[in-house]
C-alpha cells in the first residue's frame, strides 16, 4: 500500500470522518461538520475520487471505496497509537488526541508498527479501539519495503 495515504491533513479528516460513519456520507453533512462551504467539500471530494479513495456522486455524497478504507483504518490506527502514547507520556486523553492530529501525517507506517510493537500492541487507545493490520508486527514484515511505504 505505498503512497495510498499521502494525503493533506485536512483530506485524511475526511476519510477519518468518512470510516467513522460508516463509510458513507452527504456532501452537506461531511461541510457543516468541518465549517467549510459545500463546494469547497465537492471539490475535494473529486480530487479524492480520482485518486481512487472514495466514489463521490454529485448532489449525493461520497462513500469510501476499498482503497480509501484500507486508507482510513491506517489513518485512525496511526491516530490512536499516538494519541495512547502521548498519554503515557502524561498528556490527558483529550490533549493527547488533539496534539496527536498536529503530527499524525508525518509519521510512517513503520514507525507506527514500531509503536504499536512497543506498547505491546494496545487494543484500546485513549480516544478508542486501536485496529491491528497483516503487517503490525516488523517480524512478520519486511522492513525495507516498509521503510519505502510513504503512508
């Protein structure tokens, strides 16, 4: 999966938004909820459509396609392993999510895996349940295809 979650910040919000409703939302709800006009929305809709990350039908919505889920899940397990380390370090749960949104997109797969591995692989974070993938764990991986992947 190299290079499927290269996304602007505000673009990963998006698909974080779209996985968390179920795949599945209006143009209009995904605008008011982040204060932006609808056409602002429809417009990076198509852009993330044609990147192959959701099906968007204009005036309808969007819906995550299996590539922008397999996007989503990363982007909300990388999400949380940081937001449960930042706990560790002492930040309260909601700091520590809120903090863990200003860096998560600098942060490769890898390093997560790491992460993940260091905390003995969490199965709750402190802002929800942390999703394990196929390549958690740096054993069963390998590592130099894993450094390359730009996710």
């Amino acid at each position: 999966m190299t290079e499927v979650c290269s996304l602007s910040p505000r673009k990963a919000e998006y698909v974080k938004y779209l996985y968390l409703h179920e795949g599945l939302a209006k143009t209009t709800r995904i605008a008011t909820h982040f204060g932006v006009s609808p056409s602002t929305i429809t417009k990076t809709l198509e852009e993330m459509a044609s990147n192959g990350l959701i099906a968007h039908v204009p005036y309808k919505g969007a819906r995550l396609t299996m590539k922008g889920e397999e996007c989503a899940r990363f982007i909300l397990r990388r999400h949380r392993i940081l937001a449960l380390m930042l706990s560790r370090c002492g930040l309260g749960p909601e700091e520590a999510c809120r903090q863990a949104t200003v860096f998560e997109g600098h942060v490769p797969r890898y390093v997560i895996d790491r992460m993940c591995a260091s905390l003995g692989h969490p199965v709750m974070s402190v802002c929800g349940p942390i999703e394990h993938d196929s390549c958690c764990c740096p054993q069963d991986c390998d590592m130099e295809s894993l450094q390359r992947t730009k996710i």
